[in-house]
C-alpha cells in the first residue's frame, strides 16, 4: 500500500524528471544544431569563432543540469525502493489475512458443530443415568406391588380377627435392658 502522501510526491518528482529529460533533449539538440550552424559559419569564415567564455559557460550549464538529472534519478530510485518494500509488506498482510480468514472459517465451522456435538456426548453420559431412573422405576414398581399385596393380605387378615389390629410385640429379655426384635411370624 503506497502511503498518499508519497503518492503526490513520486508524481510530482516523475514529472519533474520528464520535464528536465525534455529540457535536456531539447538543449542537446539546440547545441547540435548550433554547433552544425557555426561549423558551417566557421567553415566560410574563420573569425566567427565564439569565444570560449561562451562555450564554457553552455557546458558548466549542461553539466550542472546532468547533476541536477542524476540527483531527481537518485531520488525516484530510493521512492521506488520503498514502494517495493511496501509492496512486499502488502503482500505478507494479505498472506496473514487470508490465513487467518481460513482459520476464522475452520472455527466457526467448529463452533456450529458443537451443538451436535454436546447434544451427542450429553446423550452418551445419560445413557446410564437413564438406565439407571428405568432401573430404580422397575424396582420401585415391584415394591409397591408387593406393598399392595401385603397391605391387602394386613386388610384381609384384619377383617377376619374383628379389626384388631395386630402390631408387632417387642419383648425385653432378661434384666439387660435390651429389646427383642419384633417377628413377623402372622404376616
């Protein structure tokens, strides 16, 4: 990504260097031109020599205006160094993006999946408890069976004996002070 506020310049130095390039060329061939004519001047007529002041002062020009070329050269090339650089670090953010959106997409495709999942590991872990409830369920039906069908022989038995109610005895044996346990020998 190139900075905007390098953008202007490396235009503005792009088309100075242009500009300068036509200038340059454009005095070159005046010069050639000029030098063409006066050879054709001096040729006929030898007195029409410039002088050299002339001719030194048009090459300290050209010279001083190469100068100028190479500094705005060496200029663009740092410019077009660092947009390279720039551009190489565009390009390792845009690797790091695009990993990262595939991991972005692998997690939430995890992350959908979880549901099913935990309702799958939930169900697994329940499995036993279920079975367990089913279990306990079983028992207790079978122990209020047999609840009924003792309640109902007690009722039986009951009517029978004129509604007295039999009750357990409980029996203190010897001077210890402790109790028999009551036996269920009429149930």
């Amino acid at each position: 990504m190139v900075i905007q506020t390098d953008t202007p310049i490396l235009n503005n130095l792009q088309t100075e260097v242009s500009h300068l390039r036509e200038e340059l060329q454009l005095r070159d061939q005046l010069v050639q031109q000029l030098s063409q004519e006066l050879f054709r001047l001096v040729k006929g007529n030898t007195g029409f020599l410039p002088s050299p002041e002339i001719a030194e002062r048009n090459q300290a020009q050209t010279l001083a205006l190469r100068e100028q070329l190479q500094g705005v050269e060496q200029q663009v090339t740092f410019y077009q160094e660092q947009l390279a650089e720039r551009d190489a670090e565009i390009y390792q953010l845009r690797q790091s993006v695009q990993e990262l959106s595939d991991r972005t997409r692998m997690l939430e495709q995890v992350i959908q999946e979880l549901p099913q999942i935990y309702r799958q590991k939930f169900a697994e872990r329940l499995a036993p408890v279920k079975e367990k409830v089913a279990q306990l369920q079983r028992e207790n039906r079978q122990l209020r069976a047999e609840l009924q069908s003792v309640t109902y022989r007690l009722a039986v038995k009951n009517r029978r004996t004129g509604g007295h109610l039999d009750l357990p005895s409980f029996e203190r044996l010897g001077g210890g002070g402790q109790i028999s346990l009551p036996s269920f020998r009429h149930v």
